[in-house]
C-alpha cells in the first residue's frame, strides 16, 4: 500500500487562487515555490479526482522498498531523518577520545559504539537481560503485578497498557494523560481467535517458543504468554471500534479510575511517573464499557 497524500492544502490553496485569480499583482515574486507543480499529473482532471492530480505522478515514480509493506513522505522523512542521525552517531564515534568524555557528543558516541560491538553483544548472550527476568520470576500476586508494572512505567515501558500525553479533545489548549492498551503484539484481536489467521499465530507462537528457549526459559511458556495475550485480546476494541473517537476519549479522575480496575492502584501509577494523580486523565474504552 503506498501513501502519496502529499501537502493537501498547499495544492488546494494554490489552485484556489490561481482559479479564481486572486493573486496580487503586486505580489512580490517568490523564490521558492510552495511546490513543483511538475509534480502533478496533467492527464487528470483535478476536479474528478484530486487525488490522483496531486499524487498519481509521485506514486508512478516512488517505489515501495523491498523491506517495507508500504511507503509515503512520512516514511522519506523518517529515513532521510535517521540517515542524517547516523551520520551524526558515526562522527562522534570516530572522534571519541578527542574531545570532553562528559559531553553531549562524547556520549552518544560512546552509545553507538557500544551498539554497534556485535561481537562482544553476541558473547554476553541474553546476561543483561538476567536482572529483569529475575524480577518477572518473582511475581507470585496481582498485587505483584501491579507493582512490576507500575515500575516498568517509570523505565518507560509500556506493558499492557501505556500512558502518555495529548490535547483534550474537548479543550485543546490543555494536554491531558491517555491510557491506552498496548499488551497485543498482533496487528488487532482478530488474530487471536479468527480461524484465517491460525497460520499467523501458530507461526507467532513458534517464535516466542524460539526466543524463549534462547534464554533457556522453555519453550513451553510460548503456550502460556499465547494465552495471556489472547485473553488480553478479548479485552480490546476491534479496530473498528478504536477508530471512533468516543472510544478513545474517557476523562476520568484517578478515583473513578480505581473503581474501574479494584486491583490496580492509577494514583500510584501517575506518581510513580511524575504525574499529578489530582488532574485526571483520559482512560480508553474496552468492549465490556461499551456494553
């Protein structure tokens, strides 16, 4: 699927005003133009199809990556953007030692070459990991689960369900906290109960089995860590119905919020991240509240 929906209001301003000619003559010529209008596809009436005047000749000229499902300008931007990353990473590898060891630039080059050590990250195996794993083996309660998930929020995790921040959707001038799940690692539930994609998950169970038994936990918990994300499936929207805006949006204050899930505590949540637990947040819909 390719994505060529390019700069939407510049065309349609600019087509606007040379239409209707409103363009001042005494304008001042300008020295960059809002966009090539080569770019647009002359054989295409534009009030048939907008679209394909604005995008057709882009889309003919733009192929999709072989190691991409679809592609658009967000994509070039996001590539051209951690190109221009990796030329900076690269630098200040190649001049670590010549410069303060506690700056900035010494630091993100030491950070990039350490990632990019393939040798000594291939001997130290999944040690690194040990530590975290160790604190999932101690997990015996609920109450243990809200604790590691409570902790694994203040590292920036985002297990089962993630918070984090946007404009209130009925006053955009404040930014108000979203909680929204995230504990599915396929596409949609669907793939968790729906007989066509039974290849998809098989193959997905077959996977976690694999890294399991890298870390020598057993394969066997693949069953198991399948299970939970199905039951944490049935638990969320369909994408249908996380598409509606109604879903997403839920202000609620953390009391009202504690009432809702008995075994989670959301005032120690928000404070464990910094978060005033009085201003309230936005907590998402599951298909159990929409009933």
């Amino acid at each position: 699927m390719q994505f060529g929906c390019r700069r939407w209001f510049a065309v349609v301003a600019a087509g606007t005003a040379l239409t209707m000619g409103v363009a001042s003559c005494s304008s001042p010529p300008a020295t960059d133009a809002a966009f090539d209008t080569a770019e647009l596809d002359s054989a295409i009436n534009p009030c048939d199809d907008l679209y394909g005047t604005v995008n057709d000749t882009w889309i003919a000229e733009t192929p999709i990556p072989d190691d991409e499902s679809k592609y658009g300008v967000f994509n070039q931007l996001r590539d051209k953007s951690l190109d221009t990353q990796r030329g900076i990473a690269q630098s200040a590898a190649e001049n670590l030692g010549s410069e303060d060891a506690n700056s900035d630039r010494s630091k993100i080059g030491a950070l990039y070459e350490s990632a990019m050590d393939e040798k000594f990250i291939d001997a130290a195996g999944f040690a690194p990991l040990e530590p975290e794993l160790a604190r999932i083996d101690a997990i015996g309660s609920a109450a243990d689960v809200a604790t590691f998930l409570t902790e694994d929020a203040v590292d920036g995790g985002s297990i089962v369900f993630g918070l984090t921040a946007g404009a209130d959707y009925r006053d955009a001038t404040k930014q108000i906290g979203f909680v929204a799940p995230t504990g599915i690692s396929l596409p949609s539930k669907d793939y968790y109960s729906d007989p066509q994609y039974a290849p998809i998950l098989d193959a997905y169970r077959s996977y976690l089995g694999t890294s399991l038994d890298l870390i020598g936990a057993g394969a066997a918990q693949a069953d198991q860590a399948v299970e939970l994300e199905k039951a944490l499936a049935d638990a969320s929207l369909s994408p249908e119905q996380a598409r509606d805006p109604a879903t997403q949006y839920n202000l609620v204050t953390v009391d009202q919020a504690n009432a809702t899930t008995p075994a989670f505590d959301w005032r120690r949540y928000l404070a464990a991240q910094g978060v005033s637990p009085d201003a309230g947040f936005s907590l998402a819909a599951t298909p159990t509240s929409l009933a």
